[in-house]
C-alpha cells in the first residue's frame, strides 16, 4: 500500500532536484558493474521496444539497448525523435511500430519505458494486447492525477496544444479507474526521484503486476545498475508463467521493500 493520498501530490524537492546531478555518477557505477549484469538470464532473441523520456530521443537510451542486445534481445529505439510529448506523429508512429515489429519477429514486443516513455508503453499495451507480451516502467508517474504535479509538468503543460487528440481521451480516463493492465507489468521506481513523485509511479499487486524499488535517481534509471539488473530478468520471465521479482540472495540488499498502489476499490 502507497501512502497516497486525495491531497494533491507536489513535486519533488529542490533538493531531490538538485541530486538529478548524480546521474553521471551512476553511469559510471554502471560501467564498473557490468560484471553483476551477467547474474541476469538471458534473452531469447525477441524483440524489445525502448521508449525514451520526455525531452529525451533513442541517445538516452542507447546504453540499456546496447545491454539489452548482448544480453539476447533484439532490441530497438523508437526512432521518432526528440519525445516532445504525445504529438500525433509519436502516436501513429508508435502504434505502427508495435505492429511492424510483431510481424517482422511474428513474437510479441516487450515495451520498456523511461518515464513518459513507460505511460507511452501502457498505452501501447492497452490499444494493442495481442501484439504486446510485457510491460517494464521505469520512473513513470502514470498514475499522476489533473490535480497532482511534477518539476516537468509545466513545460509538459506548454506544449499540450500538439498533443493527440486520441491520446488526450485516452488520458480522460485515470488508471484508478481502468481494470489491470492486459500483460504482465512492471514498475520500477525510486523513492529519491527528482523528477516526478514515486507514488504516482506505482503499479496495483495483482497476479501478473509488481513495483521494484531501486535508489538512484529518475535521470539514471535507463543505467542504474539496479534498475537494469531488473529490467533483464523481468524480461526474461516465460509468458506462460510470470512470477514476481526475487533478486538473488548476493543483489537483495539492493533493493528496498517496494511499495504497490492501491486498488481501484481502496481509493
């Protein structure tokens, strides 16, 4: 259970804001351990869809593709651009991406999203459930209500005017009133993010949903060790029978007690 609340949510602090600096620190830890990586199972060639965050392009996430691909998974950026939010070109573009990559591999696409980038999978998963197999959200404030706010929103909130108007009715609908998500899904968040609140970012427990907890910050999540740790062994769950996230004994200490959102029935 989150500690949310009806009150509306504020942004982070300055001074989480001011740590967002940490993320060259973290790329630097990554790079040091790439050995833990190898704990992580394998890919089996499938195909993986990296949506990057908002004001970010494919550049950002280049490191966790190019881990993604020795580690077994063709992966692949949106190729879209800078993400300057849900403009029409980003949504057509990215429903006609999810198809085109089902039937190039003819296997379901696994979606893994930075921040805006993940509300963008969930999108994709809801519009197309039999294209899609899975679901990874990294720092993504899905859960943001019209009343709640983030150290992005107002220049989200500049831009709005391009947005789609298919996605904008798409959003009229909160998650706290949508039914699970259709695929497995997974929430990865950190309770030291400067950018958006971490209880926005939280997925419900069900059979085939979690949230992990990893410390870092919300720019390094795409390379935080822990982070990418998860991403790779949420991906390499069977289909056919998902289970939720168990770090290996040596790597628990790298990962808090996470905390779910509530249920639909308990807001």
């Amino acid at each position: 259970m989150t500690p949310l609340t009806e009150a509306p949510l504020a942004p982070p602090s300055k001074a989480l804001l001011a740590l967002e600096a940490r993320t060259v620190l973290e790329f630097g830890s990554a790079v040091l351990s790439s050995p833990l990586l190898r704990l992580a199972p394998t890919g089996d060639g499938g195909p993986v869809l990296v949506l990057p965050g908002f004001v970010a392009d494919d550049v950002s996430t280049a490191p966790l593709r190019l881990t993604l691909k020795t580690r077994g998974y063709n992966a692949h950026g949106w190729s879209l651009g800078r993400n300057l939010g849900p403009t029409p070109k980003v949504i057509a573009g990215l429903n006609n991406l999810v198809e085109e990559l089902h039937d190039k591999y003819g296997r379901r696409v696994r979606l893994v999203g930075w921040s805006l980038g993940g509300i963008y999978a969930r999108y994709l998963a809801r519009m197309h459930p039999n294209s899609v197999r899975q679901v990874v959200t990294l720092g993504s404030p899905f859960r943001m209500r019209a009343h709640d706010d983030s150290n992005a929103s107002k220049l989200l909130e500049s831009m709005a005017e391009n947005f789609s108007h298919e996605y904008r009715e798409h959003l009229a609908v909160g998650e706290y009133d949508r039914t699970p998500m259709p695929v497995p899904s997974t929430a990865i968040y950190s309770k030291t993010d400067g950018i958006v609140r971490w209880e926005a970012c939280l997925e419900q427990r069900t059979k085939l949903t979690e949230s992990i907890e990893v410390r870092g910050s919300h720019c390094g999540l795409g390379h935080n060790p822990s982070a990418v740790y998860a991403v790779l062994d949420r991906l390499a769950q069977p289909g056919h029978s998902w289970k939720p996230f168990q770090a290996p004994l040596t790597l628990r200490h790298m990962y808090p007690k996470a905390h779910h959102s509530p249920s639909p029935t308990t807001v």
